[in-house]
C-alpha cells in the first residue's frame, strides 16, 4: 500500500447526513448576517430640469398603479417577495402575500 493508499483511508466519508449537516452550518453562519432590505412601490424616469422643478405637494406619477403589491427588494437588486401595505400603530409595514422562486426572479 502507497502513502496515497493509506491517505485516502483517512478521508472523511461523504453521505447524504453529512452533507445535510454541512447545509445546517452554513445556514447557522448565515443567520446574523444582515443585508439591507427594501420595498418598492413603483419607479419612473425624470430629468433633471424635472428634478429641479419638484416643489412640496408636487405629485410624481410612478409606473404601477393603485393596489398594486409591493416589491421586497434585497440589496437594492434582487426581488425576494411581494406585499400590501399595512398600518403598524404609527408606521407601515408590509404583508407579504407572495415569496418568489428563483424562476420568478
């Protein structure tokens, strides 16, 4: 038998358990990592003499209309989910009413 033999005696076996635990510690490390999340509730274009002519009760017309549900946004790129608009005693929050799939995104 060979040092490379005897090597791969030593080898940690590969199951399917194993690999399941390694999934459950990457999770763990993941936990208390904190990423900015954001809810969108629409966008538009504007220029800038646009810009410069936005004065107080001005109104800016966004590309969704009324109703439409929010966008949960993960580090200003990736749409996580989607939601309503609810009253949290004196501030907002948002239901969610649909969690997106990698397909979806």
């Amino acid at each position: 038998m060979t040092a490379v033999d005897e090597g791969i005696d030593q080898l940690p076996i590969h199951s399917e358990d194993s690999e399941t635990g390694r999934l459950h510690v990457r999770q763990a490390q993941f936990r208390n990592v904190s990423v900015e999340v954001s809810a969108w509730i629409g966008k538009t274009k504007l220029t800038f003499g646009e810009l410069s002519d936005l004065r107080p009760g001005r109104v800016i017309e966004l590309d969704q209309p009324v109703g439409a549900p929010i966008e949960i946004v993960l580090n200003r790129e990736v749409v996580l989910a989607r939601g309503e608009v609810v009253e949290v005693g004196d501030e907002y929050g948002i239901r969610i009413t649909e969690i997106l799939t990698d397909k979806e995104t």
